[in-house]
C-alpha cells in the first residue's frame, strides 16, 4: 500500500508533466525557432487578433504556412496526431484518480486517448471543404453508437478528447495544453473540496485522500 494520498499523487504528476511541456515549449520557443515554425504548435496572438469579418464558409487557416515539403507535410502530421494523444494523457490520469473505481469505464478511458486521433484526422480532411463536412455529417449521421455512459460528468473528458483533437487539426496545440491544463487542475480542485458534498447524493468521485493501492491494476497498467 501507498501511503502518499490520490490527490498529492496527481498534483505531482500534473505539475511534472506540464513543468516539462513549459520547458519544452521554451526551448522550441527560443533556442529553435526555425523548427517549431515548421510544426503544428501555434499562435495564441493570431488567434487573439483574429477579427472574424469572414463569412461563413470562408476558408479555415491550418497553420502550417512554413511547410513546403512533403517530408515537412509529415513531420507536420505526425507532430500534430503525437501531440494530440499526449495532451490527454494528464486528463487520464485524472479520471483514473478521480472516479470511483467500482463505476470506472475503461472503454471511455481507451476513448479519449484514442478520440483525438480521429478528430484530427477528419479536421484536416474536411478543412475549407464545405460538401466534405456535409458528407461527413451524413456518415456520422448513419452510424449508431450504444455505449451510455455512466455518467453526465463523463462527458465532459470526451468533450475534452474533441477539443484536444480540434486543436491538433488546425495546428494550435498550444490551445490544447491549455485547455487540458486548467480542465485538468480544475477537476483536481473541485476532488479535493469535495465540492457540492451531500451524504444523501449521488458520488462521482472517490475520497481524495483515499492510499493509492498497488493492486489497482488498472492504474497500473496504464501509468507504470
């Protein structure tokens, strides 16, 4: 049995892996910048700046203008679906600590790791092609999906799996860290005030300062 309490267990591991996405950043910031400009990190200032007098319809800018080369084009890809997939790894994480483990759904835990590969696929097919995303929504449209969740607040990590997917297909995963980042310290927070509490009501969350148990092998397949 581990004697270090769920919630300081992800705390530590939230900040350890957002100190080294900020160190990162960093350097490809400042010490490489030709070789972040070529990748699908993104301008949080364009993005401010944007005026949105477009009308609708007009093209979506994939931020990808210093890419040139077909060997770039990959590089650009593979970045982008790598990077989506590891934004969601922290938001795992805290569904694995958060849930109570007699409802966790690993079928949804496999989801949102692997949703953001799709989003940003199908992001990039269909960008600035208006008769694709119709034809998209008439294939989505035709296909059934029979898996309930357990609960309402479940469907916010696979809002957040899309939105993470969403960011990588325009080439914005600095959008995505964030987002992740304040999805996931605000989930932490509201664990650990055990916020809206009520002994009559229904629980979503297991006891923050529940031991983390080394037989949970859930967790431990997934986080070593």
């Amino acid at each position: 049995m581990n004697s270090e309490p769920r919630d300081l267990h992800l705390f530590f591991r939230l900040n350890v892996f957002y100190g080294l996405l900020l160190l990162v950043g960093w350097i490809g910031t400042y010490l490489m910048p030709d070789i972040s400009s070529h990748l699908p990190i993104g301008n949080i200032e364009r993005l401010l700046n944007y005026s949105g007098s477009e009308s609708f319809g007009s093209d979506i800018e994939i931020h990808a203008s210093r890419v040139v080369t077909e060997f770039d084009s990959l590089i650009w890809l593979l970045t982008a679906i790598i990077g989506s997939v590891v934004l969601m790894l922290p938001v795992s994480w805290t569904y694995i600590s958060i849930r109570e483990l007699k409802h966790m759904d690993q079928s949804l835990l496999q989801s949102m790791i692997i949703l953001p590969i799709a989003v940003t696929g199908i992001v990039l097919v269909v960008h600035n092609s208006l008769a694709l995303a119709f034809s998209l929504t008439g294939v989505v449209a035709g296909v059934r999906y029979r898996n309930t969740l357990k609960s309402t607040a479940d469907s916010l990590f696979i809002f957040m799996a899309v939105g993470v997917g969403l960011s990588a297909g325009i080439g914005m995963l600095i959008i995505g860290a964030v987002m992740t980042m304040i999805f996931c310290y605000t989930f932490l927070l509201v664990w650990k005030l055990n916020y809206g509490f009520r002994e009559e009501a229904k629980h979503y969350m297991r006891p923050a300062h529940q031991e983390i148990d080394d037989g949970d092998e859930l967790e431990n397949d997934l986080t070593g």
